[in-house]
C-alpha cells in the first residue's frame, strides 16, 4: 500500500472513531440502495443524511461509507419468539465451559441447562453428554415511522416548530415541500417521530437564534457576545451536532442581536376568536379649520400647501380600507376618528371630552408633542396607545412604538456586514456630519479604512472623493463600502466613483474586485434626483428599512381596491395606514388584550410593514423588527436571511 493511500485509510479511520464518540454512526452503500431507504432503516429524515454526506446528492454508489447521524426518533419495538425444532448431541471436550458452548452454538446457559437438569447441580466435565436444543428464531418487527403528523398550534410559526423538534427550519421545510411561508393554526404537517419527553420547549426567559450559512463559533461569539461553552450548556446536544446552517440555538435575552422572530410569523385571521365590538379611536393633525372651503380650487390649495393634511389624508385612507377589510372578516368596529388640529391642548380637550375609559385602542397622533401628550392621559385608563411614525419616544406602560428605532437599523446593517465572512475588505466613506458614526463603524471593524469627504481652503465639506481616493482603499475580492451622507450631490458623487471601479473579472494584470454598497441610513439622499439608480443596482446597494416596498404581483387585490376606491396608488403612509390598523385590531380579536398579544403574536406582517414588538424592563412596547433590502436590477428586493 503506497503512503497516500495509507494516509487516507488512517484519516478514514480516525474521523469513524471521532464520528463514532459524537453520536453518529456509518452505513455502506448496497447494490441497488436509495437514500430513502437508508434514511428509514436509521430514522433519520434524507436531508439529515446529505447535510453529512454532499456528494450523495450525485447519487449512491455501492460500497461508498456513509456518515449517518444517530436519530433521537422512536426505534422499533422487536418481538423475539424460540420455537424448540428438536436436539443436538454434543460430548464435551476438555476445557469446554457453559459460556463456550453458548456462543458456539448460539443459545443461551440457561436454555443448556433446561435440557440438562443435572447441571443446575453439577459443573461441567469433559466426556459429558449434553442436549443442546435447536431453535427457529422468529422476529416480529413492529413498523414506526420517521415522521408524524403534527397539528400547528396557536403562536407557532416554523421555528418554534422546528427548535421543539431539534431540527432546522431547512429540514422542517424538506420534511414539508408544500409548507407556506406562514403556518396557519390547525394546520398539519410531518414532523420527526419523537417521544415528548424528547421535544425541547420554547422558554420566553429566553432569545432564539437561527444559524445563518457558514456560521461558526467564531461568528456567533461577535454577533451575540457568547463562547462556545456558553451556547453548548444553553443548547444541549450541539456538542456532538456541531453548528448546521438553519439551526435554532437558545440565547440569553440579553443578547437580542439577530434573532429570529423575523421567521415567526403568525397569521392572525386564523386566530379571530372575540367577535364583541371593538371601539378604536383615531387621532391625526387634520388642521381641518384652516382648509379654505369656498372652492374645490382652495380645498385642493389647502391639502398641496398643508403638509400635515396631506399626511393626514392619506393616512387615513389607508385605515378606511383597513376597516372595510376587517368588517368583511366579522368583526364588528366603532371607529372615532379625532382632529388633533396639531396642538398639544386640543389633544388634552380630545380626551377629557370624551369617554375614553371604553376604547380599546388609540392610533396617532403623529407628532411626538402630542403623542406623548395623549399617552401621558391615557395612562390613567391603561388604553393602549400606537404611534405610526414616532422613533425614540417616551414609552409608557401603554405606549405601542410601531416604528422601529434608528439603532435598529443600524444594529441590523451592522450585523449583516459582520456575518458575511467572504469580504475581503470595508471602506467607510463619509462627510464631517457623520464623523461620529464612522468612528462607530471603525470601533465595530477595526480594519476598516475611512474616506472622509474632500474639503474647501475653509475646512467645510465640498462633498466628493476622487477616484484615487476611493481606488487606494479598496482591495481585491469583495469590498464592502458604507456610504454616511444626507448630501444628495455626494451620494450621486460617491456611487458614480464605486461603480467605475468594479471589476467583475480577473485579468493577467488585475484581479477581479466586487463592490457592496452599504449605510446605516438610509434617507432622502439616497433617492435624490442627481443619484444614478443603475450605479445604486450596479453596486448592490443595502440598506435597512423599516417597510419595505409592496409587491405588486403578491398584492394585487389590495392595490385594485384602494384604487377603485381613490383612483390612485397607495403610497407609504396610506399603507401604513393599513397596515398598522390591521394589526392593532386582528390582535384586539385574538387575544385578551393588547398586550397579551405580544406574546401571543410574536410577529406579524401585511403589505408592507411588520410588528414584533418587545417591553421595554420599566415601560411600553416598540418594534423589534425592520426589513434588510438592497437594489437588484433597479427594484428594491427583500434580503432573506
């Protein structure tokens, strides 16, 4: 045997002993065998066999050596039944003992002595002659599946599912190819046969986490702040598993970076259960006493030239549709709708005016003056209260922040750079405004290299970089390049220099060079007039968000309606609008309360937004949840993670 072929029997060798102490067994391949088969005879599902063995996916070949996990499923119950056929004759031969005799002839030294009374009494000696009884062995093997129907319960999305029966989400998806992307309650599915003793439970103490692709220790140790030893005693098993893309770890609460209740989605239509009238009010800055009247052509005027009638407006719209739409469902509304007229004391008459103490359920004012104004109230009744657009507001007992905070987006951007182990290199590109944050995002990659915009004999920003700025930062592979503006003219600057200098190739004098275009904030600037949205595709452009655009084709019904309705496309805030009481009354009728819902429905998703929302340790609740999107082909596309 040459050495190579020596070295790969001994690796052979090592890796089924290392294999054989973490709980996995092997299997080689018969004539004619499929994996099927295979995954059956071992209880395990054939994803759990390909995730060992890739180059099965190719095809099984005879003889091959397959690694094959050892599954917690229930095993087979054997019967094994002894038919007495009739006797053997055998004279015992010097230093032959019970035990030899057992093993030679298959039996047990209890069945010997049976047929051989005198040996209850006496030893064996050589010369004896001893009945050994012949047997037909029957096994009755009683047949158990891998897998078993599983009803969805109710605050169950694929995770949770998944994590009780210590699988991924992949291999819940491969066990169900036609599962939809939200589980509706009731509904049934196949799941690994496993003893309940053996599920794992869903502790609310505690955060989840899925396992992104190629995620090790190393990754999770900077994402969640957690050694090895510290998931392993939190997720028992994992030791001999080992990491699996998909998988769902427990995490201290603490460290919320990255979970996964973005998988969670829960259906609420499926959970009506309160069909009692709801009463909600709406509060929205009208400015209803400065419209001009007289004339469509001033009422027009009034509407161009008044922001917060405007905003006000199309808001609205939005929750007439909601309304129509939850009506059709059965649930009956009384809807108040309020002119907050923008002013701090109108708020005050509003609620001191009226009987508050029976609603269920107060959306707006949009302004944080007022907000926190009608919050501050509203205590006293402990009326939940939303905000639609309000960051960083004063969260009360009874205050609902369904805008997620800028730190969100900028935790969510962040984490989406650090878990991308194929970049070679990042660059942070900035003007003076942003210094801060560059030297955040310096502190967060300590290798990263910072541009700072070109300045005037005046020391005051002209807002661009040349080409030789940019090109000397950059390295070969993958770089990926945060933008920190609000200056229109140095986006537009910026993106035109990154995307000329994308190299998609390798050639005899250069290598290839990928650019990722990347912000913490994305805001009007990215979407001026003067900035190419072919560079913005061109360089991948990620940015998170807090709603995402709808899908036309995924929301037809929606859209016709609003527009036979206003004869106009739903913009942001009409969809917000929507959205936003959609979810505040589906979680009214499915839960006991407001804030019942929250754990009820972890998280939930309509047109365009979506609401996880966590308490905060001493007050109200915000949402925990925002959308990562880039440019792909001039469209902004969800990025799934």
């Amino acid at each position: 045997m040459n050495k190579f072929l020596l070295v790969i029997v001994l690796f052979l060798a090592f890796s089924l002993t290392s294999l054989n102490a973490q709980n996995f067994s092997t299997h080689k391949v018969k004539e004619g065998e499929t994996i099927e088969e295979i995954s059956l005879k071992y209880y395990v599902t054939p994803f759990d066999i390909y995730s060992l063995n890739p180059d099965a996916k190719n095809g099984l070949k005879p003889n091959t050596i397959l690694i094959i996990p050892i599954s917690k499923a229930q095993k087979p119950k054997v019967t094994v039944t002894k038919d007495l056929q009739g006797f053997r004759e055998h004279k015992t031969k010097r230093k032959e003992t019970l035990y030899s005799l057992s093993k030679e002839y298959d039996v047990s030294e209890d069945d010997i002595k049976k047929y051989n009374k005198f040996l209850y009494s006496n030893t064996l000696k050589k010369g004896d002659k001893i009945q050994i009884p012949i047997y037909k062995i029957t096994e009755t093997v009683e047949e158990v599946k891998t897998t078993k129907p599983y009803t969805v319960l109710p605050q169950e999305g694929k995770w949770r599912i998944a994590y009780k029966f210590g699988i991924s989400v992949q291999e819940l998806e491969a066990l169900n190819p036609d599962m939809p992307e939200v589980l509706k309650v009731g509904e049934v599915i196949n799941v690994p046969n496993l003893d309940t003793e053996d599920q794992n439970e869903v502790d609310e103490k505690y955060s989840y986490y899925k396992v992104l692709p190629k995620e090790g220790f190393y990754r999770l140790k900077l994402k969640l702040g957690l050694e090895q030893d510290e998931i392993e005693v939190l997720n028992p098993g994992l030791k001999e598993s080992g990491l699996k893309d998909g998988m769902i770890l427990k995490i201290p609460l603490a460290s919320g970076v990255g979970q996964i209740s973005m998988d969670d989605k829960v259906n609420l239509i499926d959970s009506i259960s309160d069909f009692k009238t709801k009463r909600i009010a709406i509060m929205l800055p009208f400015r209803l006493n400065r419209v001009g009247f007289d004339s469509v052509a001033d009422t027009k005027r009034s509407i161009k030239n008044d922001p917060y009638l405007d905003t006000s407006l199309d808001f609205h719209s939005g929750v007439l549709m909601a309304v129509d739409s939850l009506k059709k469902l059965g649930i009956s509304l009384k809807v108040d709708v309020y002119d907050t007229k923008n002013e701090v004391s109108e708020v005050s008459r509003i609620i001191k005016g009226n009987n508050f103490e029976d609603v269920d359920a107060v959306i707006g004012p949009l302004t944080s003056r007022n907000f926190e104004q009608a919050a501050s109230e509203l205590r006293a009744y402990n009326t939940p209260i939303f905000s639609p657009i309000g960051t960083n507001l004063k969260l009360y007992d009874n205050v609902f922040q369904s805008r997620p905070s800028d730190d969100l987006l900028k935790t969510k951007i962040v984490n989406f750079v650090k878990t991308d182990t194929s970049a070679a290199n990042i660059l942070i590109v900035y003007d003076s405004k942003n210094v801060e944050v560059s030297n955040e995002l310096k502190r967060e990659f300590g290798r990263a290299k910072q541009v700072l915009s070109r300045k005037n004999k005046d020391g005051k920003d002209e807002f661009f970089v040349t080409r030789e700025d940019i090109e000397n930062a950059l390295k070969p592979g993958k770089n990926i390049v945060f933008l920190e503006t609000e200056n229109a003219g140095f986006v537009s600057n910026v993106t035109s220099v990154l995307a000329s200098l994308i190299r998609k190739e390798k050639t005899e004098e250069e290598e290839a060079r990928e650019i990722v275009l990347v912000t913490t904030h994305a805001n009007g600037a990215f979407e001026g007039e003067q900035v190419n949205n072919t560079y913005l595709s061109k360089l991948q452009f990620h940015f998170a968000t807090a709603s995402k655009d709808y899908d036309e084709n995924q929301h037809k019904v929606f859209i016709k309606k609003y527009n036979q309705m206003y004869n106009i496309t739903p913009n942001n805030k009409a969809v917000k609008g929507f959205d936003l009481t959609m979810d505040v009354v589906l979680r009214l009728v499915s839960s006991d309360d407001l804030y019942m819902s929250v754990k009820n429905a972890p998280l939930t998703e309509y047109v365009e937004n979506k609401f996880a929302y966590k308490k905060q340790l001493l007050g109200g609740y915000f949402n925990d949840t925002v959308y990562l999107v880039k440019y792909d082909n001039l469209s902004i596309v969800e990025v799934k993670q």
